[in-house]
C-alpha cells in the first residue's frame, strides 16, 4: 500500500514538474534576433539556436566575415544532438573550405532529418560529384540528383521544384507536362524567378503538348500574372514581355 503512494506520489511530481523542465530549455532564435540572443539560447542548451549561430558564423553575420573556427563546435553540437540545420550547415562549411568527401555525409543525414537546402545539395553534388566537372553522362547524373531534388522540393526548396520539372520536360525523368507546370508554379511561389517565366513559356509554346496544358486554364491571364512575378523577383527577361523593369 505504501508503495503504490509512494509511486503515484512521484508521478504526481513528476507530471507537476513537467512544465517547468520544458521551460528549461528556451525556444530556438531566428538570425534575426541577432548574435547575442542566439548565444544566450544555446549557452542554455537550445541546440537549434547553437545552429543558427553556427549558421551566422558560417555566413560571415558576425563580425562581417566567416569564422570556420567558431561556426564548427557549434554546428558539430547541434548536429550531434539530431538538429538538421547543424548538419547541414557543417556540410555546407566543409564543401566550402573544399573537403566534399566530408560534407556529403553530413547532407545525408540533415535531409534524412527533413533539412531541405541538404537534399538541394545532394542533388548538386550528383551532377557534378566534385563541384566543378560536369558528368560523362548527364542524363543519368540529372536521374540520380532528381531523387534529392524531389526530396528537397517536397521540403519547400523552390529551386529544387524547378529542377524537377526541367527534368521532365527534358524526358530525363517521366512525368506530364501538366506535373511540370505545377513544379514550375511551386518552385515561382518559393521565389525561384525564372521558374515563373519557364512556367509561362510552357503555357505559351506552339505545341499540341501545351495548347492541351492551357485549354485547361485562363492561360492569358496566368501567364501575365507568371510573367509579372517573374519580373518582380529581378528576371530581367520576363520584364520586357510585361512593359515594366525589374
């Protein structure tokens, strides 16, 4: 009997001191919060605000210069403890400082973890494995990079969108015209500017393929409105097909 009121007992502590251990350790900052309240964070153990500070340090944020010294414990931390963006972020410092050998581990595992901009990279260093020579046979590097690429465009990469649909409309990979345009479009709303004139373009061409694709919309009227975003987001040449400049 006393035993089991000893055990609800501590349940009870336990349950009642739940709140208090969750607030232990504070929500992640955002780079916008600035260098100090990052460092604050991640002193009290949010593994994702060491990330980011490790991202800012990376990036040259702090200091207006990239800091490889200090961005690596912090990055290596927050990735030890399964935090996507600090895995990546120490792939992204290797692949910069040369070592891809080392960094492509790293981006598998930030985009098993979901990292987005990781499977973008992935699909980079598929076409061309050392960052600079372009594969013997493109087509099968395009195939390969296309499975990190709809990785990361499922994930919310816009540029990783547009990739995929270039893929299909090049019949690297099998889809419709129709899935190419809805990449097109997802790859425009996530800011990837030429993707919105190309989605344009494809309502646009004088083929039965795409004469079909825009019988099924108010093709006019898209395509002035693909042209106008493209422009905004700075693609110089959509602007002068809507009158206006960037």
């Amino acid at each position: 009997m006393l035993a089991t009121i000893l055990r609800s007992v501590l349940i009870a502590a336990v349950v009642a001191a739940a709140p208090a251990i969750a607030r232990a350790v504070p929500a992640a900052c955002v780079a916008r919060d600035g260098a100090d309240a990052c460092a604050e964070k991640c002193k009290a153990k949010s593994q994702e605000s060491c990330a980011v500070l490790g991202i800012m340090y990376l990036r040259g944020d702090i200091g207006n210069k990239q800091d490889f010294a200090k961005a690596e414990p912090l990055l290596r931390r927050a990735c030890d403890a399964k935090v996507a963006l600090g895995c990546g972020g120490l792939g992204s410092m290797f692949v910069v400082q040369g070592n891809i050998e080392k960094g492509r581990p790293l981006f598998e595992k930030a985009c098993t973890m979901g990292d987005a901009l990781s499977c973008e990279s992935l699909g980079g260093l598929a076409i061309t494995p050392d960052g600079v020579t372009p594969p013997a046979d493109i087509k099968a590097a395009s195939r390969k990079a296309n499975v990190y690429y709809k990785r990361a465009c499922e994930l919310g990469s816009g540029t990783a969108c547009g990739f995929c649909a270039a893929f299909i409309l090049d019949k690297i990979v099998d889809g419709t015209a129709k899935q190419a345009l809805d990449l097109y479009v997802k790859a425009c709303s996530g800011g990837m500017a030429i993707a919105c004139r190309q989605a344009a373009d494809l309502l646009s061409k004088d083929t039965p393929e795409s004469k079909e694709l825009a019988a099924g919309y108010d093709a006019p009227r898209l395509i002035a409105d693909l042209l106008k975003r493209a422009c905004k987001l700075g693609d110089t040449k959509a602007c002068p097909r809507t009158g206006s400049s960037p």
